[in-house]
C-alpha cells in the first residue's frame, strides 16, 4: 500500500550494535521511502548500526535511552526524555515507530511534553514478553503495538493490551539478496576449520537468554558420534557470557570445535556452509535468523518455546527440541547429521516455507497497511456541512 505523500516517520531504537533485529531494520528502512514514508532514526550513541546508516544516507538523531526499569539509571531519566521531547518538537513526525519495549516508557513520556502531543506511537514488540510485564512498559497506551509472532501477541492481551490495538506481523527476508551463498570450503579455510568438517552453527549475540551453554553441553555427545564435527558461534553480545562461554567450552573439552567469529555483516555464506543450523534459545518470540537458515536451505534442529513452532514445522523443516535440555538437543543433531536425505529434505521445504510466509513484501505490505489505517483513525473528521 503506498501513501500519497511521505510522511516523515520517527524510528526510536536505542541500541547500537547490530543482531536480527537490526538487520530486519535496515531491511525496513531501505523500503520506507518506496511505500511513502520518509524515516529518520534516533539511536543512544556510535556504533556498527550508526554506521550502517550513515553509508546508507539514513538519517539519524542521538538520544540518551537509560535502561528505564533499573534503579542506577533514575537520575538520568529526566534529561534522556527532554532531550527526546526535543528531538521530536525539531522533526515533527507524523508517526513514532518505537522499534522495541526498551524505549516505549521514555517515548511516551517525551511525546505527552511535545507540541506533537498526538502524534500516532507505535510499540514493536520484538522480545519475548511475559503478561506480568506488559504493564511495567505501558505499552497498553501506545496507539497500535507490533507482535513479531502470535505467541507475542497472546502475552500482550493477558497483560491488558486491547486486542483491537495489536496487529501480529511476522519478519520477512529479501529473498533476492540471498542468491549468492558463497564457497562452503572458503567459509571453512576462513573460520581455521577442516575443507571436509562437519558444521553446525548458530547466529544470534551472545546472551545467556540463547542458550549457547545448553549447546555446549551438548557438543560432547555430539562429537563422540561425529568426532569431525564443528561448531560456528555468529555475533557480538554479552562479553561476560562470551568469556563464560569460551572456559565451559576449555572445561568440556571441546574447545578445539567451537569458533567465536564475532559480528559478521554478512551470514548468509556462514549459513550456506553449515550441514545443520541450531537455535538452541532458551526463549526466543521470533528468530529471525531461523528464516534465514531457513532461507539457505537448511536443515533446523530449535528449542520448542515462544514464537519459533511458529516458524519450524516440526518433522517437515526441523526438529524441535524442549529448552534447557542438552541430551534431547544432541540426540536432535547426530540423528539429522546421519541422515542426508533427510537434512536435504528439510532444508527444501524450510526454503518453501520462507518463499510463502516469510518473505519482506509481505512484511512490508502488512506494516505500511498498520501505520496507514492508524493515520486514518487519529485524522480528524472532516466538516461537510455549516458549522
């Protein structure tokens, strides 16, 4: 649906480095303009994304985002919401995009002090969000609030989100941007793994909430049934976790196997390389780079929580394994990893699959249709007749 004229839209993300769900806006933006909105995006300092934006003539504002529910951060809040009241009465937006539940509380507030005190907020939910903690992010009172799955959505109306205020879209990939999927032996040579190695391999920051230590755990089983096999971890996060991660791994023995190779702009030659993609989250209300392996044409051994079965369909793209469970994961991945067939079988239809649901013009077509009947409602209504 295109709009008749841009409307400037004011995106809200405080964070810097760049995982999924920076990649899908990056995705986004490139899009706005051609469906009629022209984005700016405020961010909380430098970093990978900044930078990315900039090459891509994106522009940007700074804004301090404290982490609004830790007590440490209090004195800071004051200055951090009129310095994004400010940003807002400069811009004048016709719409607030605020692009996760972090910053809904301090946008709102910024909002209600601002000329533009009507300006349409819209809340992305992107995380996985228990219904005890809707209310603590206010996200009841912003205008219309994005679920990135149905699972998202189910927890927003226990914790008292209207249902009529929510509208379930789930992330989409440019399926014409992943033709070229590299050389495996390449990816190999450059990773220091073996030409012939088995590969497994996960892409998402490290944090505890992925459950990369559940994997680990699980690796030793693993190699005692494929002693050739490798494991790729794919991004930037907790540095506390990372280390944490790199002793249990020199404590397993298994840290010959296991490879950190940091953040990479480009995944997709890491994805096309692996024999199985394993998501081993403890919760996860998406996964966006499930429907990029997905998208490779991978086989998927998952956990089974929050939004993924929404993705993985159990026995047909993957296999899906209870959370917190090292000994079910590694049954999951020697089974597929014995059988070719199978992985080539799985990875077919989970590309299918991506072709049908998942794809960016259905994400684009549904969220541009949000944002243009939201336009619609808060227009006031035009007078016919004498006043």
């Amino acid at each position: 649906m295109i709009v008749a004229d841009h409307a400037t839209i004011l995106i809200i993300h405080g964070i810097t480095e760049i995982g999924g769900a920076e990649r899908e806006l990056l995705t986004i933006l490139e899009r706005l303009p051609a469906r009629g909105y022209a984005p700016c995006v405020v961010l909380s300092g430098n970093g990978p994304l900044v930078e990315e934006l900039a090459r891509r003539d994106v522009p940007t504002r700074s804004a301090p985002f404290p982490p609004w529910r830790k007590l440490a951060a209090y004195p800071r809040r004051a200055s951090a919401v009129r310095r994004l009241r400010a940003l807002l009465s400069e811009l004048n937006p016709t719409l607030v995009h605020v692009n996760d539940i972090w910053w809904v509380p301090q946008t709102l507030r910024a909002r209600a002090g601002s000329p533009g005190s009507t300006v349409p907020l819209v809340a992305h939910v992107r995380q996985g969000i228990e219904p005890r903690k809707v209310r603590p992010y206010e996200l009841a009172k912003a205008d219309l609030v994005l679920a990135v799955s149905h699972w998202v959505e189910r927890s927003l109306q226990e914790g008292g989100v209207s249902p009529e205020r929510i509208e379930t879209i789930h992330s989409g990939l440019d399926l014409g941007k992943i033709r070229d999927r590299g050389d495996p032996v390449q990816v190999r040579n450059g990773l220091g793994i073996p030409p012939d190695a088995t590969l497994l391999g996960t892409v998402a920051n490290p944090f505890p909430i992925k459950g990369y230590d559940v994997m680990l755990r699980a690796l030793p089983a693993i190699l005692r049934a494929c002693p050739r096999c490798h494991y790729v971890i794919v991004g930037r996060g907790d540095a506390a976790y990372e280390r944490a991660l790199r002793k249990l791994s020199e404590r397993l023995g298994v840290d010959g196997h296991v490879h950190f190779t940091g953040f990479r702009e480009e995944v997709n030659p890491i994805l096309a390389a692996l024999d199985v993609y394993v998501h081993p989250s403890r919760m996860e209300s998406f996964g966006i780079s499930l429907i990029e392996a997905m998208a490779m044409g991978r086989a998927v051994v998952a956990t089974r929580t929050g939004g993924i079965p929404e993705i993985v369909v159990e026995g047909e793209t993957g296999v899906l394994v209870p959370p917190e469970d090292p000994e079910a994961l590694a049954v999951a991945v020697c089974a597929l990893l014995g059988d070719t067939p199978r992985r080539r079988t799985f990875g077919e239809a989970g590309r299918r699959r991506v072709n049908d649901h998942f794809t960016v013009e259905v994400m684009m077509e549904r969220m541009t249709r949000a944002y243009t009947q939201l336009l619609e409602c808060r227009r006031p209504a035009r007078v016919t007749g004498p006043v």
